[in-house]
C-alpha cells in the first residue's frame, strides 16, 4: 500500500507563501464564493473577473495573473456565450486572437466522481488558472442542503484544484431570509478560501462587491460599480460614489440562524400559500417539513439532541418574532 507524505516541522515552515491570481480578491489554487440575491449582478462581476484572467489586464486596477479561464454555466449558456463573453471582449475591445476563454454549457455534477474525473481530462494540465461555476446548484446530484452531498462536492472540487492547479469560483444565491451568507449546507460554506460578497441595486444598476473572508490574508477589500449596457451585454465599471450598504447588526445565534436557513429550505421545496383570516399572505410549510429540514443540517448525532436543538431554536426565533405558528405550520416574518 501507498506511503502517505508527512511534513516534517522543516517543511511546514518552508511552505511557499499564497499567490494572488487577482490581487486582493482570488489567490492561486484557491476555492471562493461569489454569493447575493438573485439581480444582484453576480454573474457579470464573474465574467469581469474571469475575463481579465483570461485576456490578462488588470481588474478595476488590481493586478491579475494570465491564465485559461473556464466556465460552467448551468443555466442560460446560450447568453452567456453568445452575448455576454463576447460582449465583453467587445467593451475592451479585445483582439479575436487574444480570446481563449471556454464555456461548458451544461449542468455538472461534481459530487460525483466520474463527472470530476470527466471535467479533469477535458481540462488541459497547467493552461488554465480559473474554472467560473455559475450557479452553485445546478453543479451537483444531490442536495445543496445535505452533508452528503456537501462532502463529495467538497472533495471533487480539491480534485480539481490538485489536478490542474486551477482556482475555482462559485456563484451562488443567498436564502430568502438570511443575506449574510451563501443557500448551501454549512460544510459547503465552511469550504471556501474566500468569500465575497455582492449587493445590487437592479433600479440604479449598481453593484457593490466586498470580500466578506480571506481564509489566509487580510479579510479586506469592497469594491462600487455602475453597469454600463456595451455590446448587447452589461459591463461593471468603477465607481467610487457606488458603496456597499453598512452591515445591519445580527443577534441571532449560530444555530438559531441554521434553524432559519432550514425554515429557508423547506418553504422553498414544500412551501404552500392558505388562504382566510389566521392566515398570511406568504408561504407558510408544515412544522414537521421544517424540523426534518433542521435534522439534515444539525451537526448532533443523537435524536434527542437534535430533537432538543429544534425546539430550542423553534421557541427562541418565535420569541424573538422571526417566526409565527398556526395550525401546526409555520412562515417567517417580514423583515
């Protein structure tokens, strides 16, 4: 059997420092996650960054690494490789030859090997530097909300990571009540080396774009832009009088916030609207649909600790008026 490589202390010590692929946003053989709210711009702000990966010149004056740029749309490919790439090498007025981004235009399962070892092949050894996946939920079989499934994920996306030295950035929506963080299991978000954070004003067309954590630099960084229509498409361009909004002020526990994003999920797959006067006028779901919802993200192993979590966490967001109850089903509240 195959020796396993330790690191002596030496080693360790002499571990090379972390490059920038995009100074200050994105370093080198790195995982991130570009997460907000649907309309918020993400996927133009992706494209703007994979493409000066592509081509070479610097993002919004931030010194960029040139290296193969792939990305995987799961959904509306078509616009995005026949307006938007292009459009954006139009905008930059990029010469034909000097355009080598690829598009995949399909969904991927990455929790599953076969699938991880399929993308590996077609990707070429040390040509490309960043892999775009757009969006996070449409690159798996399984659930974005089960362990299962997380850990897989997890493990074919360092696959690539090892296998071609490639970064990869991941585009996904945040939860319907939560904004603070990226709709996926925790282990999911756990994962990511950088974290970034977009915030869009789909009325003004302006985009705010903030590193939210550098697993091992300095968390800083936040970014406005105006979107500028160019060549059938929408191009960020700075804009120092763009900012992002202050953080509002969370008092909610970690497991609390978990109960709330599981609440999340559950009206979002068995969510239904009733209709009279005890009634609101959102979606409301079935107590017991929420409580299994918390059992998959629940890091108890027990029964009657994951029993006692929930209603913890039921008692305190009902409290707190996150939440009301009627007929044993359950909404959030607005705000």
């Amino acid at each position: 059997m195959e020796k396993l490589q330790l690191l002596t202390y030496y080693d360790m010590c002499n571990l090379p420092e972390p490059e920038w692929l995009v100074e200050g946003v994105i370093q080198k053989r790195s995982t991130a996650v570009m997460f907000g709210k649907s309309n918020a711009f993400k996927s133009f702000l992706a494209i703007d960054i994979g493409l000066s990966v592509d081509t070479g010149q610097d993002w919004q004056g931030h010194h960029v690494e040139s290296g193969g740029v792939l990305f995987v749309a799961t959904e509306g490919a078509n616009g995005v490789g026949r307006l938007r790439i292009p459009g954006w090498y139009d905008h930059h007025r990029i010469e034909d030859e000097n355009r080598h981004a690829f598009l995949y235009p399909k969904e991927i399962r990455l929790d599953v090997p076969e699938d991880v070892t399929a993308l590996i092949n077609s990707m070429k050894a040390d040509f490309f530097a960043l892999v775009v996946l757009d969006i996070f939920g449409g690159t798996m079989a399984g659930s974005e909300i089960e362990d299962k499934t997380a850990r897989a994920w997890v493990h074919g996306i360092q696959r690539i990571l090892r296998e071609t030295g490639a970064s990869v950035l991941t585009v996904a929506h945040t939860g319907w009540q939560d904004d603070s963080r990226a709709r996926m299991h925790t282990h999911f978000w756990g994962s990511f080396d950088t974290r970034l954070k977009v915030e869009g004003d789909k009325e003004a067309m302006t985009a705010t774009l903030t590193v939210e954590r550098h697993k091992d630099a300095d968390s800083s960084g936040s970014w406005g832009f105006r979107l500028v229509q160019s060549h059938g498409t929408l191009v960020p361009e700075l804009d120092d009088a763009v900012t992002a909004k202050p953080a509002k002020t969370r008092k909610l526990s970690a497991g609390n916030r978990d109960a709330l994003n599981a609440l999340d999920d559950a009206l979002q797959e068995h969510g239904v609207q009733r209709f009279g006067q005890d009634w609101p006028p959102c979606k409301v779901v079935q107590i017991d649909q929420w409580r299994k919802h918390c059992y998959l993200r629940s890091p108890e192993d027990s029964p009657d600790n994951k029993r006692q979590s929930f209603n913890r966490a039921k008692k305190a967001l009902h409290d707190g008026g996150h939440i009301k109850f009627f007929d044993d089903h359950v909404w959030l509240c607005a705000g």
